[in-house]
C-alpha cells in the first residue's frame, strides 16, 4: 500500500494469495511475480537457473529452505538492472542469521564432532516442517530432532502441534527430543522419543549423554523455550551442565 505511482510489486507465484495483493496494491504499479513457471530464474535439484543457464550450485544445502526468498533476490535485482555476477558472488558468500538454520561442527569432548542445526530462534508450522527436511538432508550419522512448543498459536495450539507429529514420525529419525507442556502432553504420540522435557535446561543433560561423534542435531522452538541455550551449552566446552529448570 506504501507503493508510489509506477512503483514495482514483486510477489510470489502463489495463486491462493493473489487476490490479497490485488486487493492491496495501489493502481498504476508493475506487478512482478516472482517462482513463476515460465520466469527467467528458476530453482531446480539445488541449483539457481537463467534462462536455463546453471548460475548457482548449491553443494551444501544451505538454500534449501531460502529458495524462494533467494527467487525473489533474483527479481529484485532485475528490476534494478543490477549486475548479477555481483549478486551471485554474494549469494555464494551468504551465510543465515544465528538461529535460523546455521550448521556447524561442534566438538564432543575428546570424543568427535557433532553437525548442529541451529534454527532456534522461532516456530511456525512451515518453519519446523523447513527444518525437519533440512535435518532429512545433512549427511551425517544419527540424526536427532530437539523440538519445543510452538508458541502463540491460541486455540489452534493442540491441532498444529499434532500436525506436526504425524510429519515428524513420516522421518523416522533416530532420536528426538522435545521440550515444552504441549509436546508432553502429546509425548505417547511421537515415534523414536528418547524423552519430553518440561524446560531446555533438564533435556541439556540427557541429550549430553546421548549423542556421540557423527550425529546430526537440528534444534527448532520458539525463542521463549530456550533451545539457543542448549546449542550454546552444546558449543561451549568448559559448560557441564545448565541451571535446573
């Protein structure tokens, strides 16, 4: 609605939700749409296409869940006219924020490294369904997934939660772990538990004893649970143990 006159509206191909945009855009502005079928940039089997051209590789999987947003970089850099050799560069150098899906070797002690899959910063139902499949992706050993509570979904909490179990156990991951009164109170519906905590702090120990070298770890809650405290208690050599609950 903050769009002037002959502004430019790049929105994604996704027909469910145009008449939202179209309901809001101002008149006489340039709709875009960017992840359209037949569009110049294309994403396909982990690689950034134009016009059929390979631009980008992606060997580690780190745009995985980002394909879309990196799509909508595409476009923008198009209206824009901008150098896209430049924006391919940067791309390439371009790592996610803290908490959004970060992957990182940690040391056990003396006995090897863990992959840890850093996305606790927030939870959605999308966004946990994101970092299951990162988790199904990273090459590794074991593979855990430590989940806690999706927060402010009201009265679709309960509902959203048990969606989200049915697509968990569609994994079979090795372990998981959750955290949060709602995941234990759903507990008896998850497959491969190891166990359901009431706070981050009494799963840090367990899941310590747990894990050994080569295992995948993915974390995912909302903030206020406080799994970053487990990752950094995870990275953090001289740390034993966090405060009880």
């Amino acid at each position: 609605t903050g769009l002037r006159s002959e502004g430019v509206a790049l929105i994604p191909n996704q027909p469910e939700f145009r008449a939202v945009f179209d309901a809001a855009l101002p008149p006489n502005v340039h709709v875009q749409v960017y992840n359209a079928p037949q569009g110049r940039f294309a994403w396909c089997e982990n690689s950034l296409y134009d016009q059929g051209e390979i631009l980008l590789d992606d060997d580690t999987g780190k745009f995985t869940r980002y394909h879309d947003n990196l799509l909508a970089v595409c476009a923008a850099y198009t209206v824009f006219e901008s150098d896209v050799e430049g924006m391919i560069a940067a791309l390439g150098n371009w790592q996610p924020e803290p908490g959004r899906g970060v992957q990182s070797l940690v040391q056990l002690g003396l006995g090897g490294q863990i992959t840890v899959i850093d996305d606790s910063y927030n939870a959605s139902l999308p966004s946990m369904l994101a970092c299951l499949e990162d988790l199904a992706c990273t090459t590794g050993g074991r593979k855990i997934a430590v989940l806690g509570d999706m927060k402010e979904l009201g009265s679709l909490t309960l509902l959203t939660h048990q969606q989200l179990i049915m697509r968990l156990n569609h994994y079979s991951f090795d372990a998981v772990f959750v955290v949060g009164e709602v995941f234990v109170a759903l507990s008896p519906e998850i497959d491969r538990l190891i166990h359901a905590a009431d706070c981050a702090e009494e799963i840090f120990t367990l899941l310590v004893a747990y894990l050994k070298a080569g295992d995948v770890v993915a974390f995912k809650a909302s903030r206020s649970v406080g799994l970053d405290r487990v990752v950094r208690g995870l990275s953090n050599p001289q740390l034993q143990e966090l405060r009880p609950c």
